[in-house]
C-alpha cells in the first residue's frame, strides 16, 4: 500500500522501536511506497511513512532492498556530504563514510551483516539516522 510521507518534525525525531514479525507488512508498504516517489527519492525508513519501527528500504545499485533493525557497526572513509529528503524541505549538510559494515535482519530475522560502499553506503545511512531519529 502506497502510504502518505510523515513531515512531523517531531515524530521523525522519536527513536524507532525494534521491528519483529508482526511488522513484516512494512516490507510492501515501503516498496510500494518507494516506487511511488521513485523519480525523487532512492531509499526510506518506516518512520517516513508513519512507523516508528526500524525498517529501511533502498536501491542497492537497481534492486530494492529491505533492512529489519539496521545498525551500523563500522564505518571508514568520512566525508562531507548534502542531502535531501521527502521528508524534509530542502537539502542539509551532513558527515557521511565511503564504507560501512550493517547488522541487520532478514525476513527470517535471521542476523546478517553486508558491508556496503560509495552511493549505497550513503543512502543506508541516511535511511538508519531516520531510525534513530537523526534529521539531518
């Protein structure tokens, strides 16, 4: 279901809880959701669509790819970045890393680890900071 962008400044600022199988529904929200806005907007969190659970979706270089409870757990290589948002007007600047190692689980919630680089790297972590409740 494709659902509406939260712009609540304060909501998306809230710590998202941890996501477990009953929230399994997100996955086709965010996909469906994503691919609405895709001319404009290459990954989401839950909280931007009104659910405050940690559960990403990004383009990982042409497929969509769903997290449940991404964490960052290394990164290397900082940089200085600009950014924008559905959920926020306008662009901000921000600190990035070129490489980051993410725990995570699958539709199993199984836990995994993927380490990924340059444009996908930069667009998980702005999909984790909206987890955390970090507007950039």
């Amino acid at each position: 279901m494709i659902r509406p962008i939260m712009k609540d400044h304060i909501f998306l600022a809230q710590k998202s809880a941890p996501a477990g199988p009953e929230d399994l529904y997100l996955e086709q929200d965010l996909l469906d959701t994503l691919a609405a806005h895709r001319e404009r907007c290459v990954g989401m969190a839950a909280n931007m669509i009104g659910v405050a659970k940690r559960v990403i979706i990004f383009d990982d270089e042409g497929t969509p790819t769903v997290l449940f409870n991404p964490e960052i757990v290394k990164a290397a290589g900082p940089y200085g970045a600009e950014e924008g948002c559905l959920s926020l007007e306008g662009t901000r600047k921000t600190k990035r890393y070129q490489t980051i190692k993410v725990r995570y689980h699958n539709r199993a919630f199984q836990t995994r680890f993927k380490t990924y680089t340059g444009w996908t790297a930069q667009i998980v972590q702005h999909e984790i900071d909206h987890c955390n409740g970090v507007l950039i």
